[in-house]
C-alpha cells in the first residue's frame, strides 16, 4: 500500500476487542491531480495506441504531401480541408503524448532528487567500492543494501477500493468516556481528585492517562488531538519514567553505519528530527570503513556525586578535607560506600572547600547502569558514617553542583565524568577525495581554524568540535539515556592532523565525559531497548559488569567521529547549505494542511 494512501479497511480496536469509531478522509500526495485520460471510456493503454497512431499517420500524410507539393511547385501555404484536420490532429496528439510521457520523463531527469546525497558522479568511486571486503557493503549516506535477505512472505492482498481523490486527514475519534469515568473526570476538573494519584486509584495506568488527558482538555479548552495515546505500555513507565501522562511523543529513528568500530560492525540508531544528520553520519561511517575501521579506548569510568557539608568554621572543614583525602581512611570509607551496591565500587573521593563549606566529589564504577542513583546511596551512606566524627557537620544537600551533573563544567572536562573515551581513524587519502569530496589539506587547516582557534575565541568549554552534541543527543534519545546528560556527554576536542607525508588523514575525538547505561531508567523501555539489542548490548553483561555500557560509550564515540568527519568535510567541500536545504527543508504543500 502507497504511504501518501490510507487505507479506508484499517480498523483500531480497544482492549475488549471493540472497534472504534472511525471518521476516515483519506489523503493523495500526489497533490489532488486528476489525469484527463481517467474520463476516456477506454483503457489506457488502448488511448496510448490510438494517438500513437494518429500521430505517425498524420505525419506521414503532411510529410507526403508537402513532398508533393515540392514536386509540383505548389506554394506550401495554400493547404485544403484534409490538410487542416490532419494538423489539427497532429497538434491534439503531440500535445496528449507530450503531456502523457514527457513532462514526466523531464521531471525524471531534471527534479528528481538524488537517493544519496553524498554519493559520487563519477564511475571512479565504484573503483573504491570494490576494494572494501566486507561481506555486506558498507553504508552509502541515505541508503544502503544487503547483499542477501531472507525471503518475505507475500502479504495479504488489500482489498481493492474504489479510485477517488480525498481530502485530508485521518482521524480517529476516541470513544466517548464510560458513566464511571465521566465522574472521575469531573472529579479530577474540580480538584476533588488529584490528577498524580489516578494509577493509584484506577490500578489501571492506560484508563489513568486517557481519564487525565481528557479532564486536562476540559480544564485548558485545548485539544490534545494529534498525541498519540493509544498503542503504548503506560505500566512500563510507572513509578521510574515519567509521572502523569496523557500520551507519548513519536520520533522517527534513523540508522548510521555499519560502523566498524574496534574491528566490529555497528548499525547506530539515531532519533531525530533533524535532516541530513543521519545522512552525514552514515557518510562519516563509510569512509571509516573504506579506511579499514576505528579503534577506541576507554581512558576512565566512574560516575560521580558531590555533597556540600557546612560548619562553623573553615578550620573544621578543612579538617574534614584532611580526613577523607588521607590513604589510611580511604578502606574504611570506601566499605562504607560499597555497601550500598553490589556493582558500585568507590574509586576516589575530591574534596573543595569554599570557606565553611566542603565540597566531597566522590566517583564510583556503577556496572552497566548509569548510575546516579547508585552513586548517591553510597554517599548517603559515607554521610550518615561520618556523622558520628563530625557531629557539628551540617548536610546542605547531597549534590552540591561539584558534581557536575546536567550542566557544562570545567571539572567534568578535566576530570572526566561517566565514560571517558578517545576514538581514532586514519583515512586514506582516496577516500577523503572520493567518499568525503575535499582534501586532507583542507580538513586539517578547518579543524584548526575552526574547531581549535574559533572556539578558543568563543570561549568554548568543552566544545573543540563541531557538531557532537547532535550525534550524542540522537543515539541518546534512541537508546534510553538520559538526553539532559547530552550537555556533559558532548564534552569533545576533535583533532585531525595530516600523515604519511601529507597523503592521509589522522582524525580523532576525545570525549571524557559520556554518562551512559544500558540498564535502568528509559533503557527498559520497548522501543529504546530494541535499539540498545540492534547494538548488542541490551541489559546488563552478566559475565563482565559494566562491558555492555563501556561499549555503548564507545559507540557513541565512534559515531561523533564518523559524524565530524562527515559535517568538516562538507563545511570544506562547500556543501553544507546546499545538502540543507535539499533535505532539511520540506517540500510538502502547506497550503493544504487544515488545524483541528
């Protein structure tokens, strides 16, 4: 079934198996047009043979008579009757034919727009193409195939529905509220019921959220049309997600790679509304590949909690700075610590002071989770210990900003935060030519202008790159993780240098700060737990805790330097605007689109 048309026989049914009510207009992206040939009471093929025929009989006819005409020195302009309607038929059938088959076939060449922007216009890339011996080609930009698929069984047919052109737009209106549900829903308007204990009440998460939803358009006179309820597990979300809710939010996800990373393959999934972004990702991935992969290291991993403590003077907090940084106390400290996780394990302890107040930057490895929570148990514990020595130790908060979690921080950038990693490549010089269309001269001197000197001139913290905040942020928010900790997480230096006398390309990121986990908050989720499964590594590594989020850390360094190379290469090819506004703008007839 075409995507710009709707079916009129799909049917949505609720939990007991009722269908809903449906008001269905359907929808012709082919913008309403209506083909002359569809009043003919012929078939269209047999139109196409009439006029074809026409056409070539009056040409010859014209042709032999002029020739004729030639013969006998009979002036050109003087025509009879048969002459006028053989013109007259010409003109009819060259305008149906042209109509019919040309204007498409000028389209075809002229507007139609390319499967791949980044691919290459001469035959000298396929020269390339060749030398990678990989069983399954590497990725090419917007598309790219496998070599072999297994095969797919034949759909149903759709039942057949009568040719007409429709209005927009599909809708489905929600079946009108139950008795008891209706006194529920005035219950939560008038504030006699309070809207966060629905699931409470109900037992029942799905009928919370649409009492919710409802009883919030009623209260706001604004419709809610358009958010999608139905089709989610709102149970999943109970009580570790999201509180409230009236609907979920629909992102499409893109894939970028393969990657190969470390001598594997990843397929790198990336939520995003952003076009081009995944495009030039998956180009980065390609020229990686072509180069023979990327390798990465884990320099660091530890997530890390702050407490601020107070007392009544700036001797006594110093005193306690004293204390916990000593060697001889750290055992006792860190069993005081551990007791809080089996997977948490206390590596350092950091202390600020700040006149009165002492700031303590505890770090720990949290396993396969990203581990805030785990972090912040083991310091209450060391708190709650350290009371008895410290008594006149006033707790201000458990984290106290040293930390630094959700916001740009110096002590993340040199300290590092969560996973800290550096990925490198060398790309060969053909392939900077061909795959990337620029040259390594160039891409050295833009990194250094740009990267390096534009930032520093900016004042950048953390931000000698380019883009890797719109890489973090995609694959974040299609795994799961946290995507306030992109802010942190994008913390990256990008370098590249020219090697091999020139010839090939030194690029690498270093990023130390990428606070990532494969279990817990929204990685359980459905959907993003498909995509931590696409990458191998969904869940916890039972056999080696914490391999699955140190290798997710990794791929995410990974595709910020297939998505550097990718965006610096187009910057220095002059590229940039023209991808954008080719695929990063829509091309959808506004005009049309009705609000509710």
């Amino acid at each position: 079934m075409e995507v710009g048309k709707r079916s009129a026989m799909e049917q949505y049914t609720t939990k007991s198996g009722k269908p809903l009510k449906m008001k269905v207009k359907f929808v012709d992206d082919e913008k309403d047009v209506v083909k002359a040939s569809d009043a003919l009471p012929l078939p269209l093929y047999i139109t196409n043979a009439v006029f074809f025929a026409l056409f070539f009989s009056v040409v010859y006819f014209l042709l032999t008579s002029w020739r004729e005409k030639i013969r006998t020195n009979t002036p050109l302009h003087i025509i009879n009757l048969s002459e006028i309607v053989a013109i007259l038929a010409f003109v009819a059938s060259f305008i149906y034919l042209l109509g019919f088959f040309g204007i498409d076939f000028v389209q075809s060449l002229i507007l139609q727009p390319s499967n791949d922007i980044w691919a290459a216009d001469d035959d000298e890339e396929e020269i390339i193409l060749k030398e990678d011996a990989r069983k399954v080609p590497c990725g090419q930009a917007l598309d790219f195939s496998i070599t072999k698929m297994a095969p797919i069984a034949s759909p149903e047919p759709a039942p057949k529905v009568a040719p007409k052109v429709f209005e927009e737009k599909a809708m489905i209106e929600t079946p009108p509220p139950t008795e008891e549900d209706e006194g529920i829903i005035k219950a939560v308007v008038a504030g006699t019921i309070p809207s966060y204990s629905l699931e409470t009440k109900l037992g029942d998460c799905k009928r919370a959220a649409s009492i919710r939803r409802e009883a919030l358009q009623r209260v706001t006179g604004k419709s809610l049309e358009g958010l999608p309820l139905e089709g989610f597990d709102y149970e999943s979300i109970l009580g570790q997600c999201c509180e409230m809710p009236v609907g979920y939010i629909t992102i499409p996800v893109g894939i970028a790679g393969p990657l190969m990373l470390n001598g594997r393959e990843f397929s790198v999934p990336m939520a995003t509304t952003e076009g081009c972004l995944v495009a030039s990702t998956n180009r980065g991935c390609k020229a990686i590949n072509l180069s023979g992969g990327a390798s990465s290291v884990l320099l660091k991993d530890g997530m890390t909690r702050a407490p601020v403590v107070r007392f009544n003077s700036a001797k006594r907090a110093a005193e306690l700075k004293f204390f916990m940084e000593d060697p001889e106390n750290y055992e006792t400290i860190s069993m005081v610590f551990n007791k809080s996780s089996r997977f948490g394990r206390l590596q350092t302890v950091k202390c600020a002071v700040a006149g009165k107040n002492l700031y303590m930057r505890f770090t720990c490895s949290t396993g396969d989770a990203m581990g805030m929570n785990m972090v912040s148990k083991g310091v209450q514990n060391v708190l709650d210990f350290l009371q008895n020595d410290f008594p006149d130790m006033d707790v201000i908060g458990i984290s106290g900003n040293y930390c630094s979690d959700k916001k740009p921080a110096a002590v993340n950038w040199i300290e590092g935060r969560g996973k800290s990693v550096v990925c490198e490549a060398v790309i060969k010089g053909d392939i900077v030519t061909k795959v990337l269309k620029t040259n390594v001269a160039a891409l050295v001197e833009l990194n250094m202008l740009k990267n390096l000197t534009g930032s520093a001139i900016a004042g950048a913290l953390g931000g000698f790159n380019a883009h890797a905040s719109n890489i973090v942020s995609a694959v974040y928010l299609a795994t799961g993780q946290d995507p306030a900790q992109n802010i942190e997480s994008s913390h990256c230096i990008t370098m590249m240098e020219a090697i091999n006398d020139g010839k090939d390309l030194h690029v690498s990121v270093t990023m130390p700060s990428i606070e990532v986990g494969t279990v817990g908050g929204g990685t359980q989720l459905a959907s993003q737990s498909a995509c931590l499964n696409l990458l191998g590594v969904k869940g916890a590594n039972r056999e080696a805790p914490g391999t699955n989020a140190r290798q997710l850390a990794s791929v995410v360094a990974g595709s910020v330097l297939a998505g550097e190379l990718s965006l610096m290469s187009a910057i220095a090819a002059g590229q940039l605007v023209k991808s954008h506004m080719k695929y990063n703008r829509s091309n959808k007839d506004v005009t049309t689109v009705t609000s509710a």
